[in-house]
C-alpha cells in the first residue's frame, strides 16, 4: 500500500519544511507524513500512498473524513461569513446541545483548543473557590498551558505532591500551585485532598488517563471528597466528550463533575473547545452576575466560530443516529480482540489497554494503572512495531489507536494481518 515512492513534490515539500517550519514539522507529528486528502477512514499523502487512519486529526474525526452531512453543513456556511466575534446562531445552538448532552453542563462558554479549554477551567475553579492550587495526576494531560504541563510525562519522577515541570520557560513559581497526585490511587489522592483542602482551588483530571480506565471506585472516591470539601472537580474530556457516550465520560462511567472541558469531536475537525458546567461556577463569566471584583475576563477572536459550530452539531446529528455507538464500540472491540490474540501467539510481554473507541498496545507485563507502570514498557519494541505498521499503510500516533464510525471490518482484518507481520519482524530475543 505504501511501497510508492516518494514524488518530487514530497521531495519539495520535505525540503520547505524543514527551512520554514522548526525540526520541519508543526510539533504534533513526525515531519517525513505530509498528507492530503482524507475519505471516511483512510487519508492519502502527497505521493498517493493511501494510509487507514487510526491518527483521526489527533481524535476530532468521530465519523470520519469528509462525512457529507458536515461537509454539506460547512459548505452551506462558508458563503454566508466565516467568523463574526459576536454571537451568531450556530454557536448558540451548539452550546445548547451540549448542555442537554453533557450531565454536568448548565452553561458552556467556548474557545480554539483544548490548551485554552483546560486553562480557563482551571482559573475558573480558582476564581471560584477563591484558592490557588491545582490538584492534577501524573501523566494526565490537560494542554500546553505552564499548569497543564506539570508532571504529564516528568524526566524525573518526583515525590508526590510535588510537581515537575516538562517543558523549559515554565517559572519556577509556578510548581508551588500544582499538586500532583498518583492516578489510580485512591488513597493517596484522597489523603492529598483532604491535608490540603485549604489551599486548593480545583481538581482537574482525565476520567480516562490517555490509555488508562478507572479503577472501580477511583473517580467515585474522587468525587466524594470534593464535594464533601466543596472543592470544584474538573473533567478534561477533550478527549473522551462524545467518544466514549454521547454524554462523554461522565456519563459512560457514572460520576458528575462540575466543570469539564470538551475539544475535538465538538468541532468536527475545525478548531473549537469548550468549557462548561454548573450555572453557579460558570457564572463568574458574567460581569452583571457576580460584580466586577469576581469577573472572570475570557475573550476570544474564533471563539463560537460559525464554521465550526456548524460542523460539530451535524458531527453530532450523525453520533446521534440509531446504532452509531454500537459500531464503533464493536469494530474498536473487534479490533482490540485481534491484537489481544496476535500478542499471545508472539509471546510477548505486551497488553492491549484501553476501552473500544481508543486503546493501544503497551508492551509491559503487569498491571498498567498509571503513568509510572506505562513507562515500564518497551520504547524501542513499540517504535518498532509503529514502524512496521506504517510501512504497511496503519496511520496510527505514537501511543493510540483512534476508533470512527468509518471503519470497517476489512480495515480491521488489514490492521491485524500488519501487526501480525510486525510481531513476525520482531527480534529474536524480544519474541
């Protein structure tokens, strides 16, 4: 499938890039994968090698590339204005979808990214509850913001509560306001909670870790302490909002926040994100509510974008068709089957870890119930086998599978007969 070989125009392309663009690439993924086109569940790059996506623009492609019903809606759009900076009729009808869809939504207030999504939920919790630190878990990521990037993949593993940052430029002040704490402990975290109730203003986590589900309980207990403490908890369901139900995680697994964080399928492949929650936090938003002291100022140019609204409510119209959750969850299901088994007949110490639209291999025995046991995998067994599947047309990121509508059967048998190839390539000692 992708035995072309490169074209002069990827040549080209390859060589601009790395004069125009920092290590030639836009930082989200390796520079040598220039695409082009994408249909359903399959993209072509500039030379015509034709990939099954399991990357999906990074998640926002739900039902696939070029559905017709978003494309007919943004194609009906774009003639009559592209952005406004007030407020227009597309976007005040997606914040109210989202606010019958996601259980602990009264209001919804939107933005570009995720990134801003997850940092204006956090100064909205501590506008609110009037403290100044964070609580987050280790290896959760919650965008690009010098809060959120604290303690997602440390160099250095620290002592909880302490934080580390990951990037350089983040003020060292800023690691006295995050508290980090140990996905999937329960106790810990609680215990953390608790001591420091005084000091903390929000709560923010994945209720789905990258890869890593729940423990029975974990998010329950998490819950409890916070409303008990009246400490706002934060979902960040950028990731899962829309994907695991379509009342995102929250609903998936049972446990209300109050304040989550959305991206991705809300903008059906147009930049959009949002915040939302209870009508009493969310109201720190609004001047006439609450006073110019506890005025919460949150201003952005594309924010409500009527492109993008158009887009993520017929993403939405089609999630909400009969059926449409039961295929994804059974071809993710299928899928993730096959690679169960291929792992057992290689025999080697690796797991498929994660829940049907989004999972992975990670190549340790053991329990994987945070980011500490995730790092005991084998780096250069995953990086191998990511290289045998691309070469076999499998787009897939570093560490995820991404599950749409648009897959099929065959899609699924074609990903299993490369990774069983892949397994098959393994060296001898790693098999």
């Amino acid at each position: 499938m992708t035995s072309i070989p490169p074209s002069a125009e990827e040549q080209e392309l390859l060589a601009l890039a790395k004069r125009v663009l920092p290590g030639g690439h836009f930082g989200n993924f390796p520079a040598e994968i220039i695409l082009r086109e994408g249909r359903g569940a399959h993209v072509w790059d500039v030379s015509g090698r034709e990939y099954i996506d399991y990357l999906l623009g990074s998640g926002p492609m739900y039902v696939g590339h070029n559905h017709p019903k978003v494309t007919e809606a943004v194609l009906a759009q774009v003639p009559k204005g592209t952005t406004f900076f007030a407020n227009n009729e597309h976007g005040i009808r997606l914040a109210a979808a989202i606010a019958d869809a996601m259980p602990c939504v009264e209001q919804v207030r939107f933005v570009s990214s995720g990134s801003e999504a997850d940092l204006y939920a956090m100064r909205l919790a501590r506008a609110y509850r009037k403290r100044p630190k964070i609580v987050k878990f280790e290896g959760g990521y919650h965008g690009m913001s010098d809060w959120g990037l604290m303690s997602l993949a440390p160099k250095k593993l620290a002592n909880f509560p302490e934080a580390v940052p990951d990037t350089p430029g983040i003020p060292d002040s800023v690691r006295a306001e995050v508290l980090v704490a140990p996905f999937n402990d329960t106790e810990a975290a609680v215990r953390l909670i608790e001591a420091r109730h005084d000091e903390i203003g929000g709560v923010i986590l994945e209720p789905f870790q990258r890869l890593i589900p729940p423990k029975p309980g974990f998010l329950q207990a998490i819950r409890e302490v916070t409303a008990r403490l009246g400490i706002p908890l934060i979902f960040d369901e950028v990731v899962t909002g829309f994907r695991f139900a379509y009342g995102g995680a929250q609903e998936f697994y049972g446990v209300t926040p109050d304040i989550c964080t959305m991206g991705k399928i809300i903008g059906g492949g147009f930049p959009l994100a949002a915040l939302g929650g209870r009508a009493d936090i969310m109201a720190q938003f609004d001047k006439a509510a609450v006073g110019e002291d506890r005025f919460l100022t949150q201003i952005g140019t594309l924010s409500g974008n009527p492109v993008a609204s158009v887009a993520g409510l017929a993403t939405m119209a089609v999630l909400r068709e009969a059926g449409a959750y039961e295929q994804i969850f059974a071809t993710g299901r299928s899928l993730m089957e096959g690679l169960t088994g291929l792992i057992h007949e290689a025999g080697i110490p690796a797991q498929v870890v994660g829940e049907p639209p989004l999972f992975d291999v990670v190549y340790a025995a053991g329990d994987i119930r945070d980011y500490r046991s995730v790092i005991r995998q084998d780096a250069a067994m995953q990086k191998h086998v990511n290289g045998v599947l691309r070469g076999r047309g499998i787009l897939k990121g570093e560490s995820k599978f991404y599950m749409s509508l648009a897959h099929t059967a065959a899609d699924v048998a074609e990903t299993l007969d490369a990774f069983r190839a892949a397994m098959k390539s393994l060296p001898a000692k790693a098999a």
